[in-house]
C-alpha cells in the first residue's frame, strides 16, 4: 500500500458518490485531504466521516466549480490550512437530465453539464497550478469516461463535456512536463452511485466497477507509479495496475486522435 503521507490532495465532488470513495482512500494511505463540494453541510460531514474513519487531516473547501471567485477562494483555504495542493482530482460533474436527442434537449441545463465537466476542471486547474509549477511537481487527475472518445446520441452534453477534458489533460501534460506536472485520465467504468443509478442506460445493471478499483488507481497515480501514462486514458477495472506499472506507452496510444482514412491521407 503506497504511503502518501505529506501529500495534499484537493478531491472535487468529494461529498458524495465516487468522489466521497477517492476522499476516504487518499486519506487512508496518509493524505491530507480537502473535499470541494456545492452543499457545504453535506460536504462538512463527508469529510468529519473521513477524518474519523482514517485519523487524516481534512477539510471541507464548500465552492461550485464553475463559480472562479469562489474555486480561487477555496483554493486559497486548502493552501493555507493544510498546505500546497500536490494532487487534483476533477472528479465534480453533472450529467444530463434526460436520455434524449440534443435538438430536444434544455439548453440551460445541456450548458450546465458541458460547464461543471470543463469550466470546472479548467478552473481548477488554473488555481491549483501556479503552485504545482513553483514546486516541481504535482499531479491532477480527470475523471474521464469511454463516452468522452466517442459521440453518445442521448448523453451528448456528457459525451461533449468528457471529450474537452481529455483535452485538458493533455494541454496540461504537454504544458506541465518541464515543471515536473502530470495529468492522467482516470475512467472509473460504471460505479453505483446515486447518479448512475438515475439513468436509465443503467437500469438493471447488476456489475459495475468496484470502488476499490477506481482508488487503488487513483492512488498509484498519486504514488508516482504510473508517471508513464500521463497525458493518457487509463480505465479501472479493466486495466491491471501491474501492468501499467510496467508498462510505457508511446505515440499516440490511449490518446484522442483523428484516424486517417488510408496511407494517402493528406492528415496522415
């Protein structure tokens, strides 16, 4: 089990579902760990729950991650509290509301969910960063998912909102390589959670993806031991850790990439 003792992890979305699983994980190989969540009540008891069950420190950071005021200003509070953040997890985000056609789908609410999948993770990153830079290191994590390499005709908003992640991820791998900054794209699978169980592409599932999967992930990422992957798409309960580990990618592989039609593509 790696020992992240001295890491600080900032988990979005950490009140509940996935995020709730990463917060208690990360703490219980030794981070400190801040959970960012819209309901600060709900979000306080998370994260008391978690300090309680793994003796960690934590904290509660209550912000809507599409508001940047108040992602600046929670940022600012994990730093001063418990110290710079060498771990994000952009695991925040909405989904849509109805299996439906995008000419049939709520503007507003089809924008919300691109917003909290994007706006979100890039704001998060733009506050987390400068301090990941001036230290020489620090790692964020996405949490992707299959719908984001491929079009969805009833999740379009999510599938919209998956796919610029990914390209978040490898802007901030590219970027963030010379400053000792890694990103990687985590696909959880099909966890139950409140939100999975909501849709109806998910009713009657009965295998889903262990929680456990998506940590034990998360954390070797956080350890260190998948640095090879960054700027890729790794997908838990699928991929074995072992083999990532020894494992170093190349090229294009587990990129987003357009394919050429043939060798006399122009784009080839």
């Amino acid at each position: 089990m790696p020992d992240l003792s001295g890491l600080v992890a900032l988990v979005t979305g950490a009140s509940a579902g996935i995020g709730r699983h990463l917060a208690e994980g990360l703490a219980a190989r030794g981070a400190a760990v801040a959970g960012l969540a819209r309901g600060a009540d709900r979000l306080r008891t998370a994260m008391d729950e978690v300090a309680a069950a793994t003796g960690a420190r934590t904290l509660a950071a209550a912000a809507d991650v599409t508001d940047a005021p108040a992602v600046d200003t929670a940022v600012a509070e994990v730093t001063r509290v418990l110290g710079p953040v060498g771990l994000l997890v952009n695991n925040a985000g909405l989904v849509d509301a109805a299996e439906v056609p995008l000419w049939e789908a709520d503007p507003d609410q089809w924008w919300a969910v691109v917003e909290s999948q994007v706006r979100g993770p890039f704001l998060l990153a733009r506050a987390v960063l400068p301090g990941m830079v001036a230290a020489g290191s620090g790692r964020v994590v996405g949490l992707a998912s299959g719908i984001g390499t491929r079009a969805d005709p009833h999740y379009s908003a999510y599938s919209v909102g998956k796919t610029g992640q990914m390209r978040i991820t490898e802007s901030i791998d590219l970027a963030g390589a010379a400053h000792g900054v890694r990103a990687f794209d985590v696909a959880p699978g099909v966890v139950d959670t409140a939100m999975t169980r909501a849709m109806p592409m998910h009713e009657g599932r009965t295998e889903w993806t262990r929680p456990e999967d998506v940590v034990d992930l998360v954390v070797a990422i956080a350890a260190g031991e998948l640095d090879a992957w960054s700027g890729r798409f790794v997908r838990a309960g699928v991929d074995d850790l072992a083999t990532l580990r020894a494992t170093t990618p190349t090229g294009e592989a587990r990129k987003l990439r357009l394919r050429p039609y043939g060798d006399t593509d122009p784009l080839a």
